[in-house]
C-alpha cells in the first residue's frame, strides 16, 4: 500500500504574512503567526472592542441615543415624581389621621391613635410631685398677669345658655353672595370684599387647624370657649398656625379665592359651628 506523505494541518504550523512592494517585489512586512496565535489575536481584538463599546454606551451620554432611553433631565423629573409621590402619600395619611382624631374629640371619643407604652421595668407608683419655689413664682407671676382678662379661665357650660350675649366680631366686611342653606349643604355664608382684604377672627380662641384643601383652598379654623368653632376658607394666604392663640378682630388670613372647587372669584366662606351643629352666620353677624 502506498505511503500518503501529505503532512496534516496542525494548530501549530506556523504562517507568513507579508506585505510587497509591487514595483521592486521588496518585502516591506512580514509576520509569523500559527493558527492558534491568530485565533486568539482575533478573539482577543472581538473582545477589546465589545468592551470598550460596552464601556461608552455605559459611562458616557451616548446610552442616550439609543431609542427608548431616558436622557438625563426625564430621569431626573421621574425621580423627582417619585419623591413628590411619596411625601404627598405621607401627609395625605398624616391628614385623614388628624381629621378621625378631630373628629373622636369633638365627638367625646377617644383619638383613634391615641396609645401609650409604658415602661414595665419602673415602679411609678411611687412618683410624687412637689411644687418648686420656681412653678410657685411662675404659677404668682401668671395669674398676676391674668387677674384682669374676662377671656380666660374657667368657664362653665351652665352659665352660657344661648350665644345671645356674644358678640361676633365681623370676619369681613362686604356684601353677601351665598346664604346658609341646610338643603344644599352649604353650611356658612360667603362674602365677596375687596382682595387681599384682612380676615379677622370672629372671637378669642385657639387655632386648632390650618391647611389646604382641593375643594376649599387654604382654611383655619378656630376653637372658641363655650363648644363654638368657627371656619374660614377659599383664603390667599394664612397668618396663623396651628396651636395660635388669638384675639377677636385679629388677623389671621387674607382673602381670596384659593381652590378648584367652590369658588369663582375672591371671597370669604365663613361657618360657625356650636357643640357639633352648623349655624347661621347672618343671624349673629352683621356683614
């Protein structure tokens, strides 16, 4: 049988590659290379080039020309969105908290949320309080200062049978657009004065609420002695904050007509409210 002397190809034989000169056949480059060492020079080359393009879409703006990919500003307003979102979702729970324990409390409930911890490692049984040279003076100084104020102090339910002996200060002065009407809901009275007009306070009392709302815009409103509670809205801007203590006629707000809902123009909503049931503002108030 003959001998077949055809050398077979291996990984390892080695190869020229040269570059001539076409006029004088001079040899200008050469390389040598195996079949194996070409085959990692162009993987290695494939590989260079993937990462360096990875490398600019992922480090530089060109990500940005690729469709479907948010540019710097969008990511920044969705991020924005998100916080906003968030913090809107937070005082919105903060808000329904505060209005089911306003509620509980004007009803004589307890606050819904309304919870204590109590240490079990201390014994409190054994807690007295003394008074304090420093209590006694301030406690002296204070009622010194109060002798003459008709506002403060105790004051009993029995003694105030009607709100006849009351006198409501004028929140605004202007012309009545709006009766009090049960049937429609509208339980206060609105009154169009002049914008940027000063709202008063209609009586000494604490402000036990200040915010926004969609439909009212910017309201306070405050507690008075003897269960009274009066509120004003569709407000520009607020004067007061929550826990203010305030006098009739004082300032607490300025007019206008903040709101989506309910208003058409600058004007007052205003609602007195006596142990929990609506009243009419014009049978008390001469605007």
């Amino acid at each position: 049988m003959a001998k077949n002397d055809k050398k077979k190809s291996n990984w390892r034989d080695k190869y020229r590659f040269s570059v001539i000169n076409d006029t004088t056949f001079e040899e200008v480059w050469r390389v040598r290379l195996t079949q194996y060492n070409a085959f990692l020079l162009i993987t290695s080359l494939v590989l260079f080039i993937i990462g360096a393009t990875t490398s600019l879409i992922a480090f530089t703006n060109l990500r940005e020309f690729i469709p479907g990919y948010p540019d710097v500003t969008m990511r920044r307003n969705i991020l924005m969105s998100a916080i906003r979102l968030d913090s809107l979702d937070r005082e919105l729970a903060l808000r329904d908290k505060y209005f089911a324990n306003l509620n509980a409390i004007v009803s004589g409930n307890e606050p819904v949320d309304l919870f204590s911890v109590q240490d079990t490692s201390r014994n409190y049984k054994g807690i007295t309080f003394r008074n304090t040279p420093e209590d006694s003076a301030l406690r002296a100084r204070v009622e010194k200062e109060e002798r003459y104020n008709l506002t403060l102090g105790p004051t009993s339910l029995e003694s105030v049978t009607s709100l006849a002996g009351l006198h409501f200060f004028p929140p605004v002065k202007g012309i009545v657009s709006g009766k009090y009407d049960v049937r429609t809901k509208h339980f206060g009275t609105d009154i169009v004065t002049k914008p940027k007009s000063p709202v008063s306070a209609t009586l000494d009392g604490t402000v036990i609420f200040t915010g926004w709302t969609m439909e009212t815009g910017f309201v306070i409103e405050l507690q008075h002695p003897n269960n009274i509670v009066s509120v004003y809205k569709h407000n520009a801007s607020l004067l007061k904050e929550t826990g203010d203590l305030v006098r009739a006629g004082e300032a607490i707000s300025i007019v206008g007509d903040s709101g989506e809902l309910y208003t058409s123009g600058p004007h007052l909503h205003f609602e007195i409210w006596y142990k929990g049931s609506p009243l009419d503002p014009e049978k008390h108030i001469f605007f």
